[in-house]
C-alpha cells in the first residue's frame, strides 16, 4: 500500500458501469498496456455518425461534459486520447490494477497517514476527508446521462478495446468486468489495522482477507466506509442504466 494514496479509478463514472455474476478475471487472460499499440489488428469500422478514433477528443469532450460540474473531470477530458485512456483505465481496473497515471486528476493531494491505537497502528480515520471531493463527484453524475454516453461512443469504446489488443472482447464487456471489481470490495467499518509493507516500504493490512484483495479494491477501501459506500452505490446505479432498453 503506498503512502501517497494516488488513486483515480472513480474517473470511470463518466463511461457507465455494470454489476454481473463472474469475476473480472473470466474475461481477460492477461493486463492490457495503457494507450494504443500499432501491433494489433484494425479497429472496426465506426458508423458515419462518428468520428475516428483518432479524431474524437473533441466529440468526446461535449458529450462528457455534461455529467458532472467537477473539475477534476474538465482537467481529464482536456487530455489528448481520451477515449483510448479511458478504456485502458477500466480495462486495468478489470485485472485489479489501479490505473494512477491515466486517472490522477482525480487524485488526492494530501498526505496518506497511519496513528497508533492499542498498540496497533490504524488507518487515521482523518484520511478519508480526502477521497470527500471523490465521492461527491460520484454522487454528482447522473446515472442515466452516464448511460447514455457510453451507449452513443460505444462504437468508439470498441476500437479503442480492440487497440489495446483485446480483439475478443468488447468495450462493455471489459467496463463490466472493472466495475464487478470494484463494487466487490468490502465496506470496511471502524478500525483498519495495518502492518508494516514488504521491506518495510509503505503499510499492508493486517487482515490478511484484505491484503489479499486486488490492488484496485484495497485502494478503494482506503476511500473509508462512507465515501467507498457512496462510488460503490453510484456505480450499481449506472449499472441498473445499463440495462436492457
């Protein structure tokens, strides 16, 4: 568990999300690498109401822009790629991964910190003030517009998926497959002891259930019981909008 606490994954809330019955795991055989590659088959054909991948930054700013006033999200969308950045995050959060550097917008700035209780040391419950603007940003989208903008750059999803060298399996399959990941993290509530990290470098759980979780779930739990609750409620919700219309 690293002290900076750099964590970005709720940055999938603007692609939509979805609850199932296998773990993330099924669907990929092995982590894609962040961004596109030239040593992977074409991307399908895009309809002509779209634009290339290559050319849907801007397409895919205006119709993002709506889903929350935050700012965190105006900075991420500013970013060149950002439907290919995005499909590399979930695809990472599907194997467990946390995608810090493609998310860090929405990273917190303050400092991670541990006290000692009864003779253990804990996660500082003062901690979890930082992930507040992370779930008030979840709380701010609006599942159904979520939806919707996924549904309408579906097609540009895809490619992006099949760019990254997942030829078999879609773009809604992957964000299926992160948000099972992440909305399978225990709600942890009261103390959460810690130990010292492998080489004495950061801090572990105690608990060996939860040490032994994906990377992605552990950092989730770190958001504290409240704010993990409120993105964990939000992704189900935009999962329920990705039904059957």
């Amino acid at each position: 568990m690293n002290k900076s606490g750099n964590w970005g994954v709720v940055g999938l809330l603007i692609a939509g999300a979805a609850a199932g019955v296998f773990g993330a795991r099924y669907f990929f055989p092995r982590p894609p690498e962040p961004g596109l590659s030239s040593a992977v088959p074409a991307a399908p054909s895009i309809p002509s109401n779209l634009p290339a991948l290559e050319d849907s930054d801007k397409y895919a700013r205006e119709k993002a822009a709506g889903l929350s006033a935050d700012l965190s999200l105006r900075e991420w969308l500013e970013g060149d790629d950002v439907i290919a950045r995005l499909t590399a995050a979930f695809n990472r959060a599907a194997h467990g991964q946390i995608p810090r550097d493609i998310l860090a917008p929405f990273a917190p700035r303050e400092k991670f910190k541990v006290v000692k209780k009864d003779k253990r040391f804990i996660i500082d419950p003062a901690c979890y003030a930082r992930y507040d603007k992370v779930a008030a940003f979840a709380a701010s989208v609006d599942a159904r517009a979520a939806a919707d903008v996924f549904t309408a750059l579906l097609p540009l999803f895809d490619a992006a998926q099949r760019a990254l060298g997942e030829p078999n399996t879609s773009a809604q399959e992957a964000l299926l497959a992160a948000v099972r990941e992440l909305t399978a993290a225990p709600v942890v509530e009261g103390d959460v002891a810690l130990k010292a990290g492998k080489k004495g470098i950061g801090w572990a759980y105690a608990d060996d259930k939860l040490e032994n979780l994906s990377p992605a779930q552990k950092q989730l739990i770190r958001l504290g019981p409240k704010n993990q609750a409120v993105v964990q409620a939000k992704l189900r919700a935009i999962a329920e909008a990705l039904g059957p219309r």
